[in-house]
C-alpha cells in the first residue's frame, strides 16, 4: 500500500517524449470510493523560474503506466493534460 505522500516524492516522466513533467503536488480523489481519479503536477514556471505558476499537468491515473521507486511513467500528450490553474 502507497501513501500519497509518497507519490509527492516521486518524478513524473512522460515516455512519449522522455520529458521530465516534475513532481507530483496534489491529486483529486474521488470521495465515494477512495480512489484516485488525477495527480497534478506543476506546470513551467513563467518568468525564469521565478514567478508563480498559472499551469499544472492533470493526468488522469489510467495513463500512469508505472509507478517505480524514484519516478512515475506516464503516457501522455503534454498539450492535452496541461490545464490553467483557477
């Protein structure tokens, strides 16, 4: 059994493209079951790093394909999952 905190340390790679997505920082779970619908990860940064951010990636869990020690491999089209944050 994972804990979400442990899914908090691990980095998302995308095989599609080998990109580095970054680390997860939040999921949505679905309150009903207990199951995990989405986990989110930061989006770029704007200016240099040094402003906030106004993206994130929302993956949805059935395109997560592993889930190792370090890292997580998802499939995904990057266009597609990043989303505006509200």
């Amino acid at each position: 059994m994972a804990r979400i905190e442990d899914l908090k340390q691990k980095e998302v790679i995308n095989i599609q493209d080998g990109s580095r997505l970054g680390f997860v920082s939040d999921v949505d779970i679905n309150v009903k079951t207990g199951c995990i619908i989405n986990i989110i990860v930061d989006g770029p940064c704007k200016v240099f790093g040094l402003f906030g951010k106004d993206t994130e990636y929302v993956i949805n869990w059935c395109d997560i394909k592993k889930i190792g020690d370090d890292i997580i491999l998802v499939d995904v089209d990057v266009d597609c999952v990043l989303k505006d944050v509200k």
